[in-house]
C-alpha cells in the first residue's frame, strides 16, 4: 500500500480569459452524457463552477450547503466549538489533508456569523475548528525526504515508516512466515492458468494474515507497539495512543484548563490500497502485497480508535473487508464517488470513500444519498480551463526549454508558439498524430478552439480524447490541442485542488497562498521529473477531502456522556490562540470574500 503523494506549489499569473468560452459550455453536458455520470431528473440541478476561479471557491460553497439547514449547521457548531481535533494520516498524501483542513477553516470563516463564531466586530477572531496535525505514516523514502522539506509549522509532529512497525516483534515474524510462502505472479508470460492459480494462492495467504491478526487482536495484551521509528526526530517516538489513555490525560489531576479549549477527538485520514484494484492496474485485487499494511492499518485503528476515519480507495475496493474489521466499533458509510466532476470539475476519477463513526462517541445522522445531493454540480467547464497559465508565461517556457534540452534542441523563438511536438518522444508524436486524426475525422468543421485534451503517455485506444482533463496525470503528459502544449507542474497541481495561482486566491488571502507556494521545497535535481508525475497522479483531490471531513462533522450527533464531558471541560476564547505565523492567521483577513 504505497500510497506516497506529495504536492508542490509554485507560482504564476492568471490567464483573464480562463473557462469563459460560452461556445465551450454548450459542449459540456454532452461530454457529462458520454461519462455516464447518473442525472436524476427530479433533482435540483445546481450549476458547478464555470472557469477555475470559482472552482476554487469551493470551501465557500460547500459551507453554505451545510449552514442553509438548522440542523446540519447546529451539528457543525457542536463539532466546531466542543472539540480540538488531531489528526492523523496514513498514505493519504503529503499536505492533502492539512491543506482541506486549511481550506475549509476558511470556508467556515467566510459564515463565521450563522455559525455563532463571531460575537462582534471589533474582536472576530476566533480559533475556527483547532486542529493538531500529529503524526503522518508513508513507506516511501521520497516522501519521506519531501514531507521533511516543508516549513516546520506545516509537518505532523511524527512521521512513521512502514504501518507493520507499529507491530509487537512476535506478530511481526509470524507475518514475515506467511509471506514467505507467497508464489510469485512475476515472468509467467501468456501462462493465464497458472497466473489465476498463484493468485488464488496469494488471496487465501493474505486473508489468513488478516485472521490472524484479528485473531491476536482479540487476545489479552496489545499487539501494537508504545513506540516506533520516528524517521522525522531519527528516534523512536511515542505513537497515537489508545482513546481511553487520553482521555485520562484529559481529566488527569492538575490539567491546566485554559490549555484545553475542549475535548479532544481524533480524525484518521487514509488512501487505502487503490493499485491493485484499479482498472489501469496489475489486477491482483486481494493478492496484492498491499493487503499485508491494509490488515495491519484496520488493526491499528481498532487499537486507537480515533472518532472519525476517512478512507480513500479504488471503487472496486471489496468494502467487506473494512466491514469485517470494523463494522463492530464504527458506523460505516460507503460513498461511490464519480471524482472531481461531483463538485464541476470537469475531470472524472472514480473512487470508493468510507466514513467511519466510532459507535461509542457520535451517531450518524446523514447518508451517502444525502452527501451527494449537498455537493452535487454540474459540470460547465472543459478541461481546457485548467491549462492556467498564457502561452508566454515563465513557467510554460521554462517547460518547453527543459524538453528541448532533452532532445538536443536550440529553442527559438518559432518554437515558442509551434515546438511543442517537435520536442515530444516518437511515442508521444505519434500518438498525438493519431488523436489529431481522430478529431478531423469526427470533427469535419475544423474547429480549432473545440476543447480536445489528450493523455500523450497512453495510446489512443487506451486514453480517450475529450473536453475532459484526463483522470490519469501520472505521466504528467497531458496534452491541449486548442492550447498547444502540455499542462505545467503548477496546473497539474491545480486540477488536484491545490491553490497554485494568485487567481486562483479565492477565499484564501494572498499572505496564505505565499504560504502555501512555500510549504513544500522547490525540485530537487536529484528528484526525477516523473517523481513529481507520480505524487501529483496519487494525490488525492483536495475538494472532495475537504467536502468528505465537513460533511462528517457536520452529520454526527454526539453521545450525551461525551457531549457533557465535551462541554464541561470547554474554555472557548474568541481571541486568536494560533501563533502569528501560522497559516489561519492569514486566511482570518479574508472572511469578507469582498475581493
């Protein structure tokens, strides 16, 4: 289950005419159609964002959509003013889920007043949805070095290695034993029956890992470490402890109050085991080597129980398996999410999604029909809108000299405006010939401005051409024929939900976005191009994130002995308790959204 993801941030200027292209939007629902995305006529459409900009304002509106309901709003407050979350992280990507945490700070910034945050003018800065980011766990060494790169104030406090160093020597072994007598599905050629054999063979091999573990799990005594290797302090360090462990810290005697706003709940956010059950994977499904970390991550969780999981994986996902381990302590809600065209973006990535609610704190209250009919817009841009950046911009430049220096190639000033397919591989030249083939043939008229937007790392057959971003960035080839060039680092970024752009600001403030640009160090050349291709491609998109943690927070109601110990130990301060330097304090400037 190597689900390491990183993102980086860099700058740029706004391109005015961005997804204004009316002509385009006529064209749009059509591509919707060819996407089967299901539409239910007696729904209220809602329609999505129509250039970049407004996609960004996504934290804006997804508040919005909550607070129009007493219900949901009251629910929110609850989560909000009771609670200091900490959050912690397991291959879901480096500064996803800080930065959906940030943004929808923001959001509830911008309706601080419904949501009872503001008790006047003159003092309107109250700590809005306090969270610690305590301790992260990827086991790939770059993501590692990358995660350890960014400013100190945006690190979890911990960064974990591999998710079985959490467990006790003896199980350990005994795992390491079972894995042993796994067949290798390696150099079996076209031998499709031995194949399916091994397969079922590491499928059964696997399943009884997970019996085992749940089987020791049960047994007196913890399976689960005190300590791991930290390799952010070269040490080991305490792991997230049991839930019952700090709640005695909480109510410990001598606890300063004032240093406890409210009760403290935890928030897991993981990216499950997604290669082995994607379409443009080895399909080894249950046999892949991700089950091992996936078994021991439910067992982990079991263990520490925080109050809420969000979970990410491919949407063929076998959602038994989360209910085997977990059903008996959580609420689980599963969500078969279309991707970023739910919110209007016009790119389509199935994933499954599972909210998860310790029974012993909060009831659920919501379900995944309702999420979707909160969040639901359509689609009203082409895929074109998220090549940002004008043609002359530094950066496209900089990205077209790079390729020429690949290829032996002087660029000149022709080549600026016509050399981006003189400077592609044969590969990619052919098969961008190909997609220009296909759109003549369909496209008798010529039009040159019609949105075409191809994936130059697959072939034609394989990657459809369309007015929709590709889903599958990990290559990083994504090609406009209405641009002419390959999407930057920057907007490949941007379609994941990353704020790059100072266009883009929306409802953050310019002094977060600077922040932003900053948090993750500029590429390293001894870091590979397709490095960056990779995380940017496994990232996971940070709107939907953000959307997948307001919609659990504010769809839970509390069970009354929580919420009482949750409101006797509340000291809430409208004064600002975050440092200076910390990235809320920035976007507090913005809760006008005047601009």
């Amino acid at each position: 289950m190597k689900r390491g993801t990183s993102a980086i941030f860099t700058g740029g200027e706004a391109d005015a005419d961005d997804g204004d292209n009316s002509a385009t939007a006529a064209r749009v629902p059509k591509a919707v159609k060819q996407h089967s995305i299901v539409e239910d006529s007696d729904e209220k459409t809602i329609l999505g964002p129509s250039c970049l900009r407004e996609a960004f304002k996504w934290p804006v509106d997804m508040v919005s959509s909550i607070v129009e309901n007493d219900d949901r709003r009251k629910r929110l407050t609850d989560s909000i003013l009771h609670c200091k979350w900490t959050m912690t992280s397991s291959y879901s990507g480096l500064c996803t889920e800080e930065c959906a945490f940030r943004a929808i700070q923001a959001g509830l910034r911008a309706h601080a007043e419904q949501l009872g945050l503001r008790e006047n003018d003159d003092n309107d800065k109250a700590e809005v949805l306090a969270m610690e980011f305590e301790s992260a766990c990827d086991a790939d060494g770059f993501c590692q070095a990358l995660a350890l790169a960014v400013p100190a104030a945006r690190q979890p406090q911990h960064f974990f290695h591999q998710l079985d160093d959490c467990l006790v020597d003896e199980v350990q072994q005994r795992l390491n034993e079972m894995e042993t007598s796994l067949p290798s599905l390696k150099n079996l050629g076209q031998a499709k029956q031995v194949r399916a054999t091994r397969l079922q063979q590491r499928i059964e091999i696997y399943d009884n890992m997970g019996q085992y573990l749940l089987q020791k799990c049960a047994e007196p005594g913890s399976i689960i470490r005190t300590e791991c290797f930290c390799v952010k302090h070269l040490q080991n360090c305490k792991l997230s402890t049991a839930r019952a462990e700090a709640e005695a810290a909480q109510t410990s005697t001598g606890a300063d109050a004032a240093s406890t706003p409210g009760r403290r709940h935890s928030l897991e956010v993981a990216g499950l085991t997604c290669v082995a059950f994607s379409s443009y994977g080895k399909h080894e499904g249950l046999g892949h080597e991700s089950m091992r970390p996936f078994y021991t991550w439910c067992i982990l969780m079991r263990s520490r129980e925080p109050s809420l999981l969000i979970m990410e994986s491919a949407s063929a996902f076998p959602k038994d398996k989360v209910r085997m381990f977990l059903e008996d302590k959580y609420h689980l809600e599963f969500v078969d999410h279309p991707g970023p065209c739910l919110h209007g973006w016009p790119i389509r990535r199935p994933r499954m999604y599972c909210l998860a609610f310790l029974r012993s704190q909060v009831t659920f209250v919501g379900s995944a029909a309702e999420y979707t009919a909160l969040f639901k817009r359509t689609v009203e841009m082409d895929g074109d809108a998220l090549f940002c950046l004008p043609q002359d911009h530094a950066q496209v430049v900089q990205e077209l000299q790079l390729l020429c220096r690949k290829r032996g190639f002087q660029m000149t000033d022709e080549m600026k405006q016509e050399g981006w397919q003189e400077v592609y591989t044969a590969n990619q030249q052919n098969v961008l010939r190909q997609h220009r083939a296909a759109m003549e043939k369909k496209h008798s008229d010529g039009d040159a401005s019609r949105a075409y937007i191809v994936d130059l790392d697959q072939n034609v057959g394989f990657a459809q051409a369309g007015p929709w971003w590709p889903c599958i960035i990990r290559h990083g080839t994504i090609h406009s024929l209405q641009k002419g060039r390959h999407a930057c680092l920057s907007e490949l970024f941007a379609a994941q939900g990353f704020p790059t752009e100072p266009h883009l600001e929306a409802c953050y403030s310019p002094a977060f976005l600077d922040k932003v640009k900053a948090s993750v160090a500029q590429p390293d050349p001894r870091w590979s191009r397709s490095a960056w291709h990779k995380m940017i491609g496994n990232a996971m998109f940070v709107p939907t994130l953000g959307s997948m943690i307001l919609y659990a927070l504010s769809s839970i109601e509390w069970q009354p002995a929580t919420l009482l110990k949750m409101r006797s130990s509340l000291t809430f301060s409208f004064e600002d308790s975050q440092p200076q330097d910390d990235l809320t304090e920035e976007m507090e400037a913005d809760a006008g959204l005047g601009d």
